[in-house]
C-alpha cells in the first residue's frame, strides 16, 4: 500500500514536471562598472524581445538568469557560466560582451549540454571553439572590412590606420588593410595606440604628417572615442580635408549626444543604426526604448540581444523544452528572419550571422539629435574573418 | 624643429590640464597628510555640475565652473565634517580604506543619478575650434587650459608661501598642537584647505573635461595618473608638482608622437627611474 501511495505520488510529480517547465536562461554580461551601459542594453534587448513575444513556449515559461561580470574577466566569467549550469541547472548560456569571457566558457559547453548563444562578443575565433556556440552579433572583421571598399571606391589611394592596441584594434587594422590592399590602394602607417591613450593631440599630428587621404580608427566605445575625434576636428584633420573612416562602434548611440557636431560627416560601417528604417525596427527601438528607460542609451548590443532571444526561442520550440544543445543547435543552422537590422539568417557551417552592412554619415535630425543615417547597403556579408584564418 | 614644437605644445597643455587636476590631491595629501583617493570623485562631481549648469541650466561656460567649483565644495563640506575630520592622523590605510569606500559610492550615485553615458561641458565659441599657431594649429581650450595653470600655480604659491593663511596652514600641518597652543583654530584651518583642495579638483574636472571626459567610472579611471604626479612631483610641493606634471607630459606625449606601440613603457619608466633617485619626489620635504 505505501509502495502503491509513493508510486503514485512520483509519477503526479514526474507528470507534472514534463507539463509545465521553467527553462532557465543565464545571460552573463556587464551589468554593473564601466561597461554598464552595455550590459543594459543586452538587459533591454532581451525585456523588448520577451515584451513583445511573451515568455511562454506552449507551455513552457521562459526565466533568466542575469550574472553581472563588469569588466573583461574569463575566470570570472568561467565560474559563473559553471554556477549558472550546475545550480541554476540553465539550459541555454548567453549574452557575453568581452570575447575573453565567451572565450573561457566554451569548454564547458559540451559536457554540461548548454548551448551558448554569443550576443555581442566580436573575435572572429570564438564560434570555433565549440560546435555549441552560435552568435548573433557581428564581427570587427564584418563590420570594417566594407570600410575599405567604401575608401576605394571614394578614390582613397594611400590610407593611415589607427587602432586601441588590443585584440578588436588588431582585428580592425587587419580587416582594413587587407582589403584596402587587395583593392589596389595603400596603407602608409598602422599606429597602435595604448588603451588608456587620453590625449590624442601627437597621435592627429602622426595622421597628417603621414600624407594619407583617409584614417580608418577603431577604439572601444566610451570616453576615449570622445577625445578621439574631438582631437581630429581641432588638429585641423578636418580641414585638411582627411576622410575619417571607422567602423560603428565609434559612433554608437549613446556616445552621439556627447560627440555632438563633432562627429558630423563621420562614416562608418556597421550592421545596426537605431535609425534603420523599417516597420521591424520602429516597433524594436519602441519596446527596447520603454525597457531601457532613458532612450539616448539604447545602442547597438541591444539588437544582438533580441535576436539572441529569437534564437533561442527557436531552439527551445524544436526541442519542445528538452535539454538537447545538439538539436538546438542544429534546428537554428540556416535560420533566416527579419530582424530590426534587416535580412539575417545563422551561418549553417559558422554558426555566425549573415547580415547586411550598412555605411553610414553621422547626421543630424530636424529636432537637433544626431543619428547614423545609412547610405549605402553590403547586401548579405558572411564574416570574412574567419577565411582570413585559416 | 617642427616636430618638437609640435610636441612641445601638446606636452605643455597636457602637462598643464594634470596639473590643475592633481594639485589639490597634492595640498590633501602633503599639507594635510590624508591619502585622499576620492580626489577624483570630486573631479567628476565639478565636472557633472557644470554640465548640468551649461548643457540643462543654458548658463554660461564661467558661471558654469564657478557653479561647479561652489557647487563641489558645499557637498565636500558634510564630508569634512563627519568623515574626513575623524581619520586626520589616522594611519595610511584608514585613510585609503575611507576614501576609496566615498570614490565607490560616488561612483555609484554618478551611475544612478545622471546614468553611464558620457557627459560634455559646451565650450563658449571663442574657445572652440582651432588657433593656428604658424607651425601648427592647436585647439584653442588647450591654450585656456595653459593659461589657467600658471593663474592656479602663481595664486596657490602665493597663497601658502605669502600669507597668513599660508603661514597658518604650514604650522598646523607641521605640529598641530603647537600651532593651536599659539591661537590658530586649526580645525578651521583644516577645513578650508579641505574646502580649497576639492575646489581646485573641481575646477580641474571642469578644464580637463576635453581631454578627460565625465561619465561615472572617471573617478577611479584617471586616479592612477594623479597619484604618479603627486609622488613624482612630491606631495604638497606646488612647484613639484608643476615639474612633474610637465615632465611626465613631455614624455607621455613624446612616447605616443614617436613610439606609440611602447604605449605607457616610457612614462611608468622615468616614474620608477624618478622615484628612485627621489625617494620624496622631486621636491618633497623630508618628514
């Protein structure tokens, strides 16, 4: 009889666990310290896809888990990916802003079952390292090496790189370079400059003396890109008539208002403008906007949130709940949708984004705000960065 | 010859906007012996204010700062007055211990109250865009900048060396209960160098704000550098310190102009080679 009563009470528990389950998301980012700004645009990103899809799929019920990593720290990172999976028992791993950080949790993917979906993280390598990483972000390689095409065909013949000297800057100074060179047109320096570069006076002194037609920048978004083309503008680079290329980072939303005219004509090469125009993005940048708060600090990581979360819905409606990170993984190669930034689809060999890079000009709207206003489209760009490898 | 003008003009501004930010991290830190490592946070403060004052308010870039100076000092008063007052003497790590505890705090409100983004002082049309200097144009608020320097020097020098207060100041520091058995009130005195100190951080946050832009984590970000120009130049000296911050500028900025993959190699060199061969700074006074 109480063998019978026992029996009988597992299977009501068992049932009802296959019913109704909490699928766990652990989002891991910078939520929190310098780089907070970022960190919640992933948070708006995901409350705008969950806003406007809801958190149930059939009857599962969507939950996630945010671990906050303020700055670039893979053992951090490691150990809360490891909490994330052992305790939290999350059947899905994202957001990740630093490439360091999504670097170090990729051996865990495989034993613990979890797929990691890459939200902003921009190394071309990460998706190599395990057959459970997919990303839908960009690369630097993506997004700059449309720049040099764009410097060509401009008649830009001799060109001078200047890139933060850390693994994004190298990617940028390579991705341009190599193309621009490909193209036929020359780069007569490539100056790396240290991170915590303040003052960049010497460095617009180095730009002019070089002779070249056009500098192609890359710095992390924040503060030092403020006094980066702060010092462009008054050294005379401007004047002088130096075309300033640069891939989107530089000119990211929240940093424009700060920029101001300063920024005004700049170009830049990206795969998001707030601005994009489409009914997909108007009702993206609306409900992102309402979850941010204050909307000048929406920026681009926020779209490769939502569409993180598009994925992963997508892989928990084909595996109806169950944690399979195989099936998952395998149900998203090829997927292609309308996201706020255009035509995309997942890479089935990379399982990176194909996406449309736009060229943009740093504009300014009737009401006084600036925005990136897109000129220009690279239809369907695979990343190139990961042929330059191998 | 041009490129060492070149360099020459950009070390002297650079040199001149770290001075006027860590001189009063020198006054703290020499004078009154407090290891105040929330001298940023004031910085920042200033800097938030005038912004507030020039971008919310429309006022003017002058009344900006002067809002920005008064404005930083009234919320360093309650400071004084219940924190900062009770770790006077205290042992170093007391002081660093407090004051870090004030830079995260700030930090946080800064983040919380006018968010993460980046937060610019509009500059009045006379100090924006370029000056041709013949061999070179420069901008014009780096000029500013120079000028404000020397004004800061002079009046700071003036100020200790050639007045009462000055002379109060100096004797309270060197034997505070000497100085307050011959009738200086040294806890006024105490309070306005206090009040001086986070006013000239003030004013620097503003200045610099070109070259160092606001957003929450500046109190923590530049900390380092105003540190190095402190023990370099030795702290509470006036003159050392402007010594070192041109020094250490013209190195800076000669490293970046010609081998900029070294990146900070050659600045935290002659700050190990500096301190070795001056224990005290260049110019720091012997305990």
């Amino acid at each position: 009889m109480k063998k019978l009563i026992l029996a009988a009470a597992a299977a009501i528990l068992l049932g009802g666990a296959a019913y109704a389950d909490v699928i766990k998301i652990g989002v891991v980012g910078p939520f929190s310290g310098p780089f907070a700004i970022q960190g919640k645009n992933f948070k708006a990103g995901i409350d705008a896809y969950i806003a406007t899809h809801g958190n149930k799929i059939g009857n599962d019920t969507v939950e996630i888990l945010y671990r906050d990593v303020p700055q670039a720290d893979p053992a951090q990172s490691k150990a809360l990916a490891q909490e994330l999976v052992v305790k939290e028992h999350v059947q899905y791993l994202a957001g990740f802003y630093f490439t360091p950080d999504a670097m170090a949790v990729t051996p865990l993917l495989q034993q613990a079952n979890v797929p990691l979906v890459v939200m902003n993280a921009a190394t071309s390598a990460i998706v190599t390292k395990s057959p459970y990483v997919v990303r839908t972000s960009f690369t630097t390689w993506q997004t700059s090496a449309p720049m040099a095409k764009i410097a060509r065909e401009r008649g830009v013949e001799k060109a001078i790189t200047v890139v933060s000297d850390y693994g994004p800057g190298v990617d940028a100074e390579n991705a341009f370079k190599s193309t621009f060179e490909k193209d036929g047109g020359k780069v007569v320096e490539s100056i790396r400059m240290p991170l915590s570069t303040n003052d960049f006076s010497p460095v617009m002194q180095r730009v002019r003396n070089s002779g070249a037609q056009a500098v192609f920048a890359f710095l992390p978004s924040g503060p030092t890109t403020l006094g980066f083309v702060k010092a462009y503008n008054e050294n005379g680079l401007k004047e002088a008539g130096v075309q300033f290329l640069a891939p989107g980072d530089l000119t990211q939303e929240s940093d424009l208002p700060a920029l101001g005219d300063a920024a005004l004509g700049i170009l830049t090469t990206f795969h998001y403008a707030i601005a994009h125009d489409s009914p997909e993005n108007k009702a993206f940048v609306a409900a992102a906007q309402k979850a941010i708060g204050n909307p000048a600090e929406l920026s681009f990581p926020s779209v490769g949130a939502y569409d993180g979360m598009h994925v992963i819905y997508k892989m928990i409606e084909a595996t109806g709940g169950k944690q399979d990170a195989k099936k998952a993984v395998d149900a998203v190669k090829g997927l292609a949708w309308e996201s706020p930034r255009g035509p995309v689809s997942i890479d089935p060999e990379t399982r990176h984004i194909t996406q449309n890079i736009y060229l943009r000009e740093v504009a300014k709207a009737a009401d006084g705000t600036y925005y990136n206003k897109e000129i220009k489209t690279f239809e369907k760009q695979p990343d190139p960065g990961l042929a330059a490898a191998k | 010859m041009q490129v060492f003008f070149s360099i020459g003009v950009d070390a002297l501004a650079y040199g001149m906007v770290l001075f006027i930010i860590s001189i009063g991290l020198s006054v703290t830190m020499g004078l009154m012996r407090v290891v105040n490592l929330a001298h940023g946070a004031f910085a920042m403060i200033g800097g938030y204010i005038a912004s507030y004052a020039a971008r919310d308010l429309g006022l003017g870039y002058g009344f900006a700062i002067i809002l920005a100076v008064i404005g930083t000092i009234i919320i360093a008063i309650p400071l004084e007055r219940f924190l900062y007052r009770r770790i006077y003497g205290a042992p170093e790590l007391t002081q660093v211990l407090m004051t870090i505890g004030i830079t995260f705090c700030v930090i946080g409100l800064a983040n919380y109250v006018f968010g993460p983004t980046l937060k610019t002082i509009p500059l009045p049309a006379g100090l924006q865009g370029p000056v041709d200097l013949g061999f070179r144009t420069i901008a014009a608020h780096k000029l500013f900048a120079i000028a404000c320097g020397v004004v800061v020097a002079l009046g700071l020098w003036f100020l200790i060396e050639r007045t009462s207060f000055g002379v109060k100041l100096r004797a309270s520091v060197d034997n505070t209960a000497m100085a307050a058995s011959l009738g200086v009130r040294t806890r006024i005195v105490y309070a306005a160098s206090f009040a001086l100190a986070v006013g000239l951080a003030a004013f620097g946050g503003v200045i610099g704000a070109e070259l160092l832009p606001v957003e929450p984590y500046y109190a923590l970000r530049y900390m380092v550098t105003f540190l190095v120009v402190v023990s370099v130049g030795g702290a509470g000296s006036i003159p050392g310190a402007l010594i070192a911050c041109l020094l250490l500028g013209a190195i800076d900025t000669t490293g970046r102009y010609l081998v900029p993959e070294y990146g900070e190699f050659f600045f935290y060199l002659a700050v190990i080679a500096i301190v070795w061969v001056f224990p005290r700074g260049l110019l720091g006074r012997a305990k």
